[in-house]
C-alpha cells in the first residue's frame, strides 16, 4: 500500500471514514463481486502493474501536479509515435474534438457530416458549438462512413466531415473521402478514438484529414483512464489548438487524484490475478468511487463543469508508459483477429473487411450477428467463455437520439456485436 497523505479536498468522496465502515464494507463486497468476475470486464486491459507504481508514485508527491513539463513531453512523444507534426492532450477525446471544432472556427450556422453510428459525446461537442449534425449512413465492411451517402447530403452549410476508424479498423471509404472533402472545400476531422496506432499506406490514421482524436479511456487502445489527444499536421490549426488547450484549466486536485486512485482500483479489482483477496483491500484502502466518463447529465447533452480542461502532469505520465506498450498490446489484438476471423468462418459470420495496405488495431472485433442474439448478452459467456462488447446500442451511442434514412447504421444498431481482443 502506498503512504499517500489523505487529500484536502473531496476525502468523503474518496476515503472511507469511520461513520461510513458499513458503507464501505458493502462496497468493498461489491468491487470484490466485480474481482471475482474480472475475466469478464473488458475494460483496462493494457493496465499492468507499472501503471500502477506510477499512479502510487504520483499520490505520494503533489508537487509536479500543476505543472506541464511531462504534458510537454507527453504531446511530443505521442505527435512522433504518431508521426503527426503536432499533438495537444486532454481530459478526454470529446474535450480534444471540442478543441479541434473551435480551432477550425465551426460555430452557429455551420453544418458538420457524421456517422449515424456513434457516440453521443461525439454529437455533443458539436451541439456545444452549435454546430447542426447531419447524419449520413455507414458501410458495414468497416462501419466506416460510405462515402456515397456523404455525397448526397453535402449542403449549402456544410463545412466539415467526421470520419471515424470504427473498432480499429481503417474506414473502407478513406481515400475516397478525403478527396470529396478537398474537392468541395470541406474539412476532415478524423475519429481515431478506436484506432490509435492503426496505419494506411505507412501511415498511422489521423493525419489524413485536417484534425484528428485519440481516446485513453479505460475501454479504448491505451488507457489513462480518461484522456485524449488531438493532431494536426497543419500549423495554423496547431496555433489555435496551443492557444486552446493551454487557455483550458487542469482539473482540480480532487479530481487528479481519484483518476490516479482510479488506476489502483482497476488494476487490483479487474486485472490482478488474485483480485479476489486484493480487491477488498486496495478498495478499503482507496474508497470505491470510481470514475465514469460519460454522466447521466453529459448523456441528456447536458456541458459539464469540467469539461475544458487540458491534462495534467500525472495523467501524462501514466500515458507515456501505455505508449511504451502500446504496439506491443496491438500486435496481440491483431492475432487474436486472426483467430476470430477463422471463428467467424466456421460459423458463418460476415469477416470484417481489412482494406488493401491498411494495418488495423482491432480495439475489438465487430460481427453482425442475429438481433435476438444482440440483445441476449449472455450467449457469447456461454459459448464462447467472453463478454460481448455491444458499442453501439443506438445510432448515437447511448443515447435514444432517432436518426433516420441511415439503413446500414440501422443493421449495425440491431447486429453489430463485437469480440475482445485482448483477452485475460
Ligand atoms: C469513446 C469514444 C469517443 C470519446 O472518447 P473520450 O476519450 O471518452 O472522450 C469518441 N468517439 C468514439 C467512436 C468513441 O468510442
């Protein structure tokens, strides 16, 4: 256990106190529920033990917290992996995307393309701006967007095209894409929330476009628990992007700390071997709040409090070490796409289309399977020993938003399901 002192701020929130023993012990039950399911959760599955000295490392000194030196070397070591000549980092690929929209000056009036098969704070970062959505339907080779329906719903006000790597995959329409967007004017903003490290052509995905996003949520290709980044390659937009981010506050020190606190609980309670005797105590240890991404108010579309804000020192910290392991966890998500694609042979499943020169991440394996089987989760445990992934349960994940005249994205919404990759 590490020696971290008990913070100043927020302690109720994050350290049992003696009148709250009972409550604890119930929760401490639950995250010990949750340990012995573990090799059912697919979350922060790239987190290993050295993440977590990191994180205790971090609790037990403040002074560096508000600084940004391992920011600085952070931006730097991601925008040269990446092979984009600048990166900014954030709280969260959303509040990267948000960054992205005002550095390319979309605001009220203006008009963006989007898949009608994503997620909601995708849509939200837009609506913040207020910038009006358009959806167009995706392909279901890659769930990329199909550049045909992007065609047909160019319009008067359109000023932007959000693509996406769905799952990991390069989009089947890529090329295509950005040469309808340089041909009408329009700019190209690239989703690679799922698909971090994939390439095309040699290159990694994001520097295609005009901008582009990376998530390190706890669910995606590398894990901060929550953060994101965004690239440009352009260095006007990367004057405007500095000037964001670094006009963007740091979160407060309560909420660096639970998500430092947040790698421990993971850790010990989704991925440690003996999570079921760990668990309890790391839980007792470090209270049991766990930190969501996405709130119930953020869900409705709702702005949250702290949602400008760039990334502090610590949580650089944690994302330099995942980019160390990063195409390492990559190479291993592709074998086991192997292996699923010969499942899905044998089974007669549709195989995901791996467009010619492209090298995939598979974040996670996409198949289109029968509705019943989509809504009934426990059939892959059953028969396949796994848990089923169901991005996405509605156009706009997870909201209950109608998107309409998208038929693909409709088929998706009933049968997309998707596999693990990297497994326990
Ligand atoms: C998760 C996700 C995002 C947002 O990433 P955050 O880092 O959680 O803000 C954006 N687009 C897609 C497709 C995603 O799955």
């Amino acid at each position: 256990m590490d020696s971290a002192r008990p913070p100043a701020v927020d302690s109720a929130q994050l350290r049992p106190r003696a009148a709250s023993v009972l409550a604890t012990s119930a929760k401490a039950l639950y995250w010990y529920a949750r340990g012995v399911r573990k090799r059912t959760q697919p979350v922060s599955m790239t987190l290993g033990i050295d993440d977590v000295r990191i994180a205790r490392a971090w609790l037990r000194t403040r002074t560096d917290w508000h600084g940004d030196d391992v920011v600085l070397d952070y931006e730097d070591a991601f925008a040269r992996w990446n092979g984009s000549p600048f990166a900014f980092a954030f709280t969260g690929a959303r509040k990267a995307l948000s960054a992205c929209i005002d550095a390319l000056g979309l605001g009220p009036g203006d008009e963006v393309l989007v898949p009608g098969f994503t997620c909601v704070v995708v849509s939200n970062a837009f609506r913040h701006a207020g910038v009006d959505i358009r959806y167009c339907d995706i392909e279901l080779d890659t769930y990329g967007l199909d550049v045909r329906s992007v065609e047909s719903r160019i319009g008067e006000r359109t000023r932007a095209i959000l693509i996406h790597h769905l799952f990991g995959l390069v989009c089947r329409d890529y090329d295509a894409l950005v040469a309808l967007a340089r041909s009408r004017g329009l700019r190209i903003i690239e989703d690679c929330a799922h698909a971090t490290g994939a390439r095309y052509r040699g290159r990694r995905v994001g520097n295609a476009g005009d901008v582009a996003i990376y998530s390190s949520e706890r669910s995606k290709v590398f894990n901060t628990i929550v953060g994101g980044m965004a690239v440009t390659s352009d260095p006007a937009l990367a004057d405007r992007l500095r000037r964001t981010a670094h006009g963007w506050d740091l979160p407060d020190d309560a909420a660096i700390e639970r998500q430092l606190r947040n790698v421990l609980l993971d850790y010990y309670c989704l991925r440690h071997e003996m999570s079921q005797v760990l668990c309890p105590l790391v839980t007792a240890r470090h209270g049991w709040a766990r930190l969501e991404s996405t709130g119930p108010g953020e869900l409705r579309g709702r702005l949250p409090a702290d949602y400008c804000t760039r990334m502090s020192n610590p949580i650089a910290a944690l994302g330099l070490n995942q980019l160390r392991k990063i195409d390492t966890t990559n190479d291993s998500r592709r074998r086991t796409a192997q292996r699923w694609n010969r499942w899905a042979i044998d089974n007669g499943y549709r195989i995901p289309v791996v467009i010619p020169d492209s090298e995939p991440v598979f974040l996670r394996y996409p198949v289109l399977v029968a509705p019943e089987r989509k809504r009934d989760r426990t059939w892959a445990a059953r028969e396949l020993g796994i848990s089923l992934g169901v991005w996405f349960l509605t156009h706009v994940h997870p909201a209950d938003e109608v998107v309409t005249g998208c038929p693909n994205a409709d088929v998706a919404v009933a049968s997309c399901v998707n596999l693990p990759t990297l497994l326990p």
